[in-house]
C-alpha cells in the first residue's frame, strides 16, 4: 500500500494547508493574528507538506509506481481500472462516478501520451503525474465512500457527502483537463496535434460536466453552516 499511503499524504496535507491558508483569508487581519488559532494552524499544518516526505517526493514516488504499474499492463492499467469506476455509476449514479471515469479515462491517455513521447524526461512533467494521479484514485476512492449505504462517520448527511464527491470528481476531470493539456503539449516538441489530444481527453464532455457544480457547493456551503465545530 506503498503507493497508496503516498496518495493520501499527498491528498490530506495539501487539503490542510490549503483550507488554513482559505480560513486565514477569510479572517482577514485577525486571521494573521495570535489571538485567532488559524494561524497557529496555518503554521502546524506547513510542517505535514515537509515531513516524512515533502509533497514534491509524493509526487515522484506516486508517478514511479503507477508508471512501473502501466508498464506492466502493457500501457493499460487505467484503461483496465476505470471499468470498476463505471460499474460504480451504474449501481449509484448520483455521486460523481461517471465524471471521476472520465478524469480516469483522460489520465490514461495522458500517461500513454508521456509514455510514447518520452516526456517524463522532463522532471516537471512527472510531478504533474503524481499530482493528476493522486486526485484521479482519490476522486475514485471519494465516489465508493459516498455510495456505501453504511453510515458515515464524517458527521454529513449522505446526500451531502454525495454532493461532496460530484464537486470533488469534477474538480479532478477539469485539473486533468486543463493542466494535462497544458503541460504535455508544452513538453512535446514539433506539431503534435493539440485538436486531437482535446479529442483524445474528451474535454467537451469534462466541461459539460462542470452543470450543477455551483449548486453542489450551495448544498455544502449550507451543510457547514449548520455544523458546529468546538
């Protein structure tokens, strides 16, 4: 579980950091005040990116055991994953599943992309596959939570923990979308045929995804509202 452990450091610490930094914001002056605990949680969190290995090193270690994965597929791991993904979305459509295959779908092709082009030369490149494929098996791992019909320990009501996995698995599809356009064009040389990588990512279909996304966070704005946090 090697791999595995390094997505959820990767995951859970950049969730941290990033919500400290948001609550500090929120605060503004106070927020950077002794006086207001989110900064010395702004401070404690910091910590968790660095040690035991700093998110960069969790990038790497990721994108190294999924590309040894792939090559042992014989550049199928993600295309053979993704059926379990789908079958999810046939049993419990409503919590995001059949856009957290399309992030899985585009991911493959991604990898594959890097893997005949040889772009993971380029270092950059191979921590944006750590990154994109931490918040593909996440954006998987999110949707099997919400659909579990036994009771959740996350103090949420199911439909809010399935509205928490929608906002989630687009959030992904998009990330891979545009980043992956991004950053593995950027990294090809020559002509290499960006209208047919849009084509190959399905981005039409990852944008249309995005309807109903600001009324998913509405229904978890309102969700926190309601919670008291001593």
């Amino acid at each position: 579980m090697g791999t595995e452990g390094s997505i959820a450091k990767l995951v859970a610490t950049e969730a941290g950091l990033a919500a400290a930094e948001a609550a500090i914001q929120a605060l503004g002056g106070y927020g950077y005040t002794k006086e207001y605990m989110v900064e010395k949680i702004r401070r404690d969190v910091r910590i968790t990116t660095i040690y035991e290995g700093t998110s960069e090193i969790m990038e790497w270690t990721i994108a190294r055991d999924r590309w040894r994965d792939n090559l042992q597929k014989r550049g199928q791991y993600y295309a053979e994953v993704v059926s379990a993904v789908e079958a999810l979305h046939a049993q419990a459509p409503d919590v995001g599943a059949d856009v957290a295959a399309l992030a899985m779908r585009a991911l493959h092709t991604l990898v594959e992309r890097a893997r005949l082009g040889r772009l993971t030369r380029n270092q950059h490149v191979l921590f944006r596959l750590g990154e994109w494929i931490a918040l593909v098996e996440t954006a998987a791992a999110f949707c099997r939570y919400a659909a579990d019909p036994t009771p959740k320990v996350s103090g949420y009501a199911p439909q809010v923990v399935k509205a928490m996995s929608r906002v989630y698995a687009r959030q992904a599809a998009s990330n891979i979308a545009e980043q992956g356009l991004r950053w593995v064009y950027g990294a090809e040389e020559g002509d290499a045929g960006l209208g047919r990588l849009e084509a190959d990512l399905n981005v039409s279909a990852i944008h249309a995804a995005q309807r109903g996304l600001l009324a998913d966070c509405d229904a978890i704005a309102a969700a926190l509202k309601e919670m008291s946090f001593e």
